[in-house]
C-alpha cells in the first residue's frame, strides 16, 4: 500500500488540472451488452458492463467500464487517487452539478473530488488509473 501513500499527495487545487473537451460525436449504438447492478446500497440506479479490472490482482489496478445510469440514478461523493477519463456516450451526465452531454471528454485529475448523477440517464465510457476513496 506504499504506492497508494505516495499517490495522495495531491496539487493544492487539483481540478485546475482537469480537462474538459466537447468532441462532435455521431449517434452511438451499443450491441446488445449485459449491464449489472453496480455497487448496491451505494450507487443509485447505476448500472456497469466491465470492460477490464485489474483490481482483481493488483489492489492499485487500472480498470474500464461501460457505465449506465437510470434515470435518477446518483453517485456519492468520492476522491480520486489518479487519473480518470470519462466520454459520454448517450444522454445527459451531471458532475458537481455540471451536464456533460454526448461528446464530453472528462478529464479528471489526482485530488479531484465529485459526485455524479443522471435525471434523465445516460450511458459513459469510464477508465480509471488507481480506485476512489469513497468519501461518503
């Protein structure tokens, strides 16, 4: 856990390092995928399709998913160790009370802390280098 230590110190305004790009972006089609439950009693209404996890052998592991939100579906707070990119795929995607529509490009940085939900659903690509801490 020495690695984790050394990860969690963090720029004094971390999400000044944060990107945020707005790509022109087609409609996606997703094949027929199987979504499940995602976190019970601690994700509302989110559901993942694992593309890979390496947390599975390495508790500091990177790992990528397809992640729906239902509608209504919340997120609590949570600190991010490292890196993190996030495209949204279809509908509308809310961060910190930001909406991030098809096309958005989130770049999240060490040290940067959200929330996320969805009103009307959505469906994003997500790739972490290191797992949150959930804060809440």
């Amino acid at each position: 856990m020495e690695s984790l230590k050394a990860v969690e110190n963090f720029p004094n305004k971390p999400e000044a390092f944060d990107k945020v790009l707005r790509l022109a972006m087609g409609a996606v089609n997703l094949p027929d995928i199987h979504f499940e439950e995602m976190e019970p009693g601690l994700r509302s209404n989110v559901l993942i399709h694992i593309l890979f996890d390496n947390k599975k052998s390495e508790p500091t592991g990177s790992d990528a998913a397809l992640i729906k939100y239902l509608p209504g579906a919340f997120v609590p707070l949570h600190l991010h160790r490292g890196y993190e990119m996030v495209l949204v795929l279809k509908g509308e995607y809310i961060e910190n009370g930001e909406t991030h529509t098809p096309g958005s490009l989130i770049i999240r940085a060490p040290g940067t802390t959200h929330s996320m939900r969805s009103n009307t659903g959505c469906v994003i690509l997500a790739m972490r280098d290191i797992p949150v801490k959930q804060l809440t």
